[in-house]
C-alpha cells in the first residue's frame, strides 16, 4: 500500500468586527490555499446558509471533485484501453438533504459525463470504460453515499455530421 499526503489551509476572512457574538454577526467567507498553487479558491458557505453565492461552497467542491476525479480516471482508461477521447464534458448533480438538528449529509450524486471519442467503432468501449473509471477514482471511494453515473457517448464524426 502507498500513502499520499495532501495538506490545505483554510482561512476564515468573514469576520464583521464582532466575531460569532451571534449567528448573522459573522460572514462565511474563507479562502483555501496549498503550497504550490498559482491561485487561492475563495469560498463560502451555500447562500441558504447565509454565503456570499459568488464564492464556491463545500458542497459544490465536493461534487467538482467527485466530477473531476471521474474525468481523470476515465482518461486514464481509455488511454490504457487504446479509446481515444478528443472531448469530454459533465453536467454533475447532487443532492443534500438537510436533517433537522441542523447538520446534513449527502445522499447521492450523479454524473453526467458527454465523452466524444475519435471514431465510431470506439464508442461501445468508452461506454463501458464509465464502470472502471468509477471503481479507480479516489474520491467516489471515500464517500459514503452513492455516485451514478449516465454517460453519454458520442463519435467526433457524428458530431461533425450535426454541424
């Protein structure tokens, strides 16, 4: 087994003046930086729980990562399967279902990648290249809710005959 360490900092930069002397005296805004990294990501709380909507959210870096990781590891495969991907986009959805102790989990997620491989005869293997992609990313790993997937596959020739 091979460990990989990973290391973040978050900065909290949402206080008013009077910090957390009550639920609306303070702002959610935080900036998360590494080591490294050209640009910090600044980020917030969900504008339901009173964030700045400008600033990205936990739960949608949750669901980029969980796209993200599906995208590298589905590059990965086709690659090693000899399909060759020349595009790839995915419309990812989840869904947080809020308990009423405040707090609140994930119960789902699913992804909706739009591959377009190079040739027609490729399109069956990338379809199923979906499942092994899955089973190899980190993230949909490590997450205790289910991650679906309905991809869509398509030929760049096809593509080009639409145009």
């Amino acid at each position: 087994m091979l460990d990989h360490d990973y290391a973040v900092d978050v900065h909290w930069t949402g206080d008013r003046g009077e910090g957390t002397t009550s639920y609306r005296s303070y702002g959610r805004d935080n900036t998360i930086v590494a080591t490294g990294k050209q640009h910090d990501i600044l980020a917030s709380a969900d504008r339901t729980f009173h964030g700045d909507a400008d600033r990205w959210n936990p739960e949608e870096l949750l669901l980029a990562a969980l796209a993200q990781c599906h995208l590298l590891s589905y590059l990965h495969v086709a690659a090693t399967a000899g399909v060759v991907v020349v595009a790839y986009e995915d419309a990812a959805v989840g869904r947080m279902t809020q308990t009423q102790d405040g707090g609140g989990r994930f119960t789902s997620v699913t992804l909706r990648p739009r591959v377009t491989v190079a040739d027609d005869d490729m399109v069956e293997r990338a379809l199923e290249l979906h499942a092994d992609a899955s089973r190899k990313c980190f993230i949909a790993a490590s997450v205790a809710f289910p991650v679906g997937h309905e991809p869509t596959v398509v030929a760049a020739s096809r593509e080009a005959d639409r145009a």
